[in-house]
C-alpha cells in the first residue's frame, strides 16, 4: 500500500492566495447586492412619488368640482345674483383656457391665471399639502418637488373640463408628469 504524502513547503502562499480569490468573489457579490438594493430603494421612491401625485391630481379635480358646485349654490342662495355654474372660471366657449394653483384651503374662486409653478409645501402636523401663504398651520410646512396646475376649459356652454397635472422630480429621475382629467355638466341648467 502506497501512502501519499504532502509536503507542506511547496504549498506555502496557497492558503493566501485563496483566501484572496475567495474575498474578491465575496465582494463583487456584495456589490451586486449594493447595486440591487440601492436600485430598489430607487424605484420604492418613485413609486411612492408616483401615488402621492395621483392623489394630489386627484385632490386638484376635487377642490375646482367644489368651486363649480358652489357657484351653483350661490346663484341659489342668492336668487341668481352669483353667476351660477361655471362663474368660478369665466373662460368661455372655445377659449384655450386658464391655468390655476389652489389646495384645499381655498373656497371663492381663485384669480384668474393665477398658475405661478409653485411647489406645494407638506404639513406635518395635518398630513396636508398646500401653498405656504394660504396654508392653515403654516409653521411646519416643508417644500415638496411637487407642482400642481389646473388647467380649464369650457368646450361647450354646459360643460367645464378640468386638467390636473402635477409635475416632480424624484432623485436621478427627473421632469415626472402626471395628468388626470375630469369632464363636469351642468346639473343645473335653470340658470
């Protein structure tokens, strides 16, 4: 029976040499797992982004249906000394439009082209964004990348259309835009 037999003197530097095959492996793994995770943190802002715009989109359609149906209750309180529907935004049949910027606190009509690319600013203690100089609890608002402009337009006598786009940058990933439209009728055409 043969035995083999090492000889530990021609095996010397082996063990370095494969601790640093084995440490470079380990790191390029690590760095794809950095790349990976620094990408996912990426796209989980966005995406995070890209729902809080539909919402303050959302919220945009919302607060000028608001300013339409109350302009419709003022030419009812008032016996049809208001306007009526629509009186919120005069901009006729066939126009090209105008450009708004209003949050939540706002309840009369707003200036006409009043659209100055203002970002709107965050509430911390109410969860709210809005415009620092109409915001309610204005000690604690904090800038936002997130510009929101209503654009309306009136195609016929009894229908108002409404544009909500918000536009925002998130990290590398800039110039986003988002648009919701909505059509609104006139639901009461006595006046």
């Amino acid at each position: 029976m043969k035995y083999l037999c090492f000889h530990f003197r021609s095996r010397k530097g082996q063990s370095l040499v494969e601790a640093l095959v084995a440490l470079s492996i380990l790191m390029i793994a690590l760095l794809g797992i950095e790349a990976l995770l620094t990408r996912s943190f990426l796209l989980d802002r966005v995406t995070t982004d890209q729902t809080k715009a539909t919402y303050l989109a959302s919220e945009g359609i919302e607060i000028a249906k608001s300013l339409i149906d109350h302009d419709v209750y003022e030419d009812i309180a008032t016996g049809g000394n208001a306007g009526g529907w629509g009186a919120c935004f005069p901009v006729g049949v066939g126009s090209p439009g105008d450009n708004y910027q209003f949050d939540y606190t706002q309840v009369n009509c707003p200036p006409l082209n009043n659209y100055d690319g203002t970002p709107l600013e965050f509430d911390s203690t109410t969860g709210l964004y809005g415009y620092g100089s109409k915001g309610l609890y204005g000690a604690s608002l904090t800038p936002t990348s997130f510009v929101r402009e209503i654009h309306i337009t009136e195609p016929s006598a009894n229908e108002i259309d409404v544009q909500s786009i918000v536009t925002w940058s998130t990290g590398s990933v800039t110039n986003q835009s988002l648009t919701l439209e909505d059509h609104f009728y006139n639901w009461n055409p006595g006046d």
